[in-house]
C-alpha cells in the first residue's frame, strides 16, 4: 500500500511539473512570437533608406527644395577615368537629430525632407580634393536621395565646398546604377539589406560600382588629401598593413586592364559577400583580388609593379603611413611633430573615422589633423573657425 502511494505521489510530482513546463513552453512560444510580429512590423525595411519615399510630401509644400540630380541624367557626366568620387550613404530620416523639419510646412503635416549635408570632416575630405587636383571633376554621391534648400550656400561647411567650380552634388539611385551592371541582380535579392553593417557595406557596394562604371578615384570621406594625384599612373591601390590592401583610395582605369580589374572586384563582391563581418566587403574584395592577379600572398611582392601586371600597390606611407590602431597620433597635440612627420611623403593621410568620429577637436589646439586642414582645406578650416566651436 505505501508503494502504491508513493508512486501516486511521485505521479502527482511529475503531473504538476509537466504542467509547469508545458506552461513555460507556451510563454516562450508567445513571447517568440511577439518577437517575430514586433519584428514584422516595426523593423524598418532598410531598402527606404536608399528609396524617395518622400517625394509625395516634398510636392505639397509651397516651397519646395529642389532635389538634387542624379548622377545618370545631370547634364554633365562624369569624365571617364578622370574624376574623383565620394559616396554618403548615411540615412538621416531613419534618424530624427539630424533631419530637419521644414519651417514652410502647415503646422498639423510632419514633412521631414533630407537636406544635403556634410560634416566639417567630410567637408575637409572633399575640399582638399577639390583644391589639389583643380582639372578633374569631384563627385559626392548620396545614395538616400537629398534635396537643397534655396541658399544651399546659406550653410558655411557646404558653400566653403561648393565654392570650387569642380565639386559636385549628386543623388544615386542604387537600383538604375546598378542596371546593366554584374550585380543587379544580386543587389534585387536584397542581400545587401541584411547586413549587419547595411550602410557601409552599401559604400562598398557603390564604390567597387562606380569604379566599374567610370574609372578613376574612390576616396574614403575621411581621407585629407595632401598633394595632387593628377599625375599619378592610373590603377593604384594602397597597403594598409603588411597583410592587408586598403579600400579607402582606389583607382582604376575605366578601360583595358584597369576594367578587367573592376570586373574581377565586382565578382568577388557578389561571390563572397558576409554581411556579418564588416571589412570582408570593402578592403577584403581588393585584397583577395589582387592576390590572385599577383600571384602571392605577400604584401611586399606586391610592391613590384611588373609582378601585378602593371597595377600599382603603394606601400601603407603613400596613403595610410598612420594605422587604424595609432588613430590619436592625428588629434594629441603632443603627437603632432611626429604624425607631421610621419606623413610628410604621403598623398593622402586616413584619420579613421570609425574610430575617431566621436573625438572632439576643438578650435584652436594644435594637432596633425588641424595643421593638415589648415594647409589643404583651408575654406573649410575658415569655416570652422568663424562658426563652430569644433571641427
């Protein structure tokens, strides 16, 4: 009799935890999928960021900003070979602190329009550019569409820019870019809009696009350029360490073997496209490509010209003589001799934006990047320094 109890109870036991577990399960079941509804529902489709959805809303207000070309129908086009191009593919009306609201708008609409923009950084970029290389045509491409107000010059970062006669604005609509091209497709399938890092892996998506489109230079927008490139040999590239090539400056020619290489660039990027890992996409593509055409692994060999066929690869003192782990060397006063220095036989120094982006400089201290905005992009500098507190 007690053996028959204790298995009663034993039972009881176990009914009881069964029925505990079965209502665990249920609420992890729920609160999957709230997870999955919310997921539906409030997360964002990336692809809008690149989309103008607010065309609609721009046409009902009585002032209306006027929109920028687009780089396909502007009158003028780019010179293939023989231009320089930045892309901007941030997405301000994904983010309110810095979308402005029209003042023109009636007062019960929420008209938000996404102004064209530059940062005192990227503005640095752009005029030193711009300023050394005066015969060749500079393009800022910005993949989520933007309008300007009337006196677009009204902004002292933007009319310090746009006072050089070759700076020009310019939206991308990455869906007509792309047509004709290798990754059409693929960019339709919506891969690109996965990813972990969505906006830069979109740079890297336009800048290896545009190379194949019309040759010539990509720069990164946090570069500053310190002499001309006018006369440098087409198809270069930069090592950033002694194992890895750098994305960040790019040329190729628009035809013969420097196409064949934005060919093999394009390839790559579709082939081995990661949207978890952030560098795979840009300085990866270059790397792995021009292994295969130089035949080694070895960043030294590739120094050779004769050994890649004819394609430059400059070592990291041409463009990134200061390495991503050295980034303060460009903003400590006390690191400024030597940083000086250190790039005195570059063409472009790389302050590294993705880390050094929220480091304030302040107007007035003395450091390698102030002394180098001072000499090679001297309105923005000026800018600064009559408007804003720090750069």
């Amino acid at each position: 009799m007690s053996f028959v109890l204790k298995f009663q109870k034993i039972g009881a036991k176990f009914i009881k935890i069964s029925f505990r577990l079965r209502i665990m399960f249920c609420l992890l079941v729920i609160l999957a999928l709230s997870g999955l509804m919310f997921n539906m529902y409030y997360t964002p489709d990336m692809r809008y960021c690149f989309m103008d959805t607010l065309a609609a809303q721009v046409e009902e207000l009585r002032e209306k900003p006027k929109k920028l070309e687009d780089i396909l129908l502007a009158d003028a086009l780019p010179l293939a070979g023989h231009s320089i191009f930045f892309h901007e593919t941030s997405c301000p009306s994904t983010i309110k602190s810095i979308t402005k609201k029209l003042p023109t708008a009636e007062p019960h609409i929420e008209n938000y329009v996404n102004y064209v923009e530059l940062t005192a950084r990227q503005a640095c970029s752009v005029e030193s550019a711009a300023f050394h290389n005066p015969k060749t045509n500079v393009y800022v491409l910005y993949a989520s569409p933007r309008y300007q107000l009337a006196n677009i010059t009204a902004d002292p970062i933007l009319s310090a820019v746009l006072s050089y006669k070759n700076v020009h604005l310019r939206n991308v609509n990455m869906w007509t870019y792309a047509a004709t091209t290798p990754l059409y497709k693929w960019l339709k399938d919506g891969e690109l809009f996965k990813s972990s890092y969505v906006f830069s892996h979109a740079s890297d998506f336009l800048r290896y696009l545009t190379l194949w489109r019309w040759g010539g230079t990509y720069l990164d927008m946090d570069t500053i350029m310190l002499r001309s490139i006018e006369n440098m040999p087409p198809n270069f590239v930069g090592a950033e360490s002694t194992r890895n090539l750098a994305a960040g400056v790019m040329n190729f020619a628009p035809d013969g073997f420097g196409h064949e290489i934005s060919e093999l660039c394009l390839s790559d990027f579709e082939r081995n496209f990661k949207g978890n890992n952030w560098g795979n996409n840009g300085p990866g593509v270059i790397t792995r490509v021009m292994r295969k055409v130089c035949d080694t692994e070895t960043i030294a060999l590739m120094l050779d010209p004769k050994r890649c066929k004819g394609f430059h690869i400059f070592d990291r003192n041409i463009f990134y003589a200061i390495s991503w782990e050295e980034w303060r060397d460009f903003f400590e006063p006390e690191k400024m001799e030597k940083t000086l220095d250190r790039t005195h036989h570059s063409y472009i120094a790389h302050f590294w934006n993705k880390k050094s982006v929220d480091f304030p400089v302040k107007v007035g201290i003395k450091s390698a990047f102030t002394t180098m905005a001072a000499n090679n992009c001297p309105h923005v500098y000026k800018a600064i320094i009559n408007h804003f507190s720090q750069f």
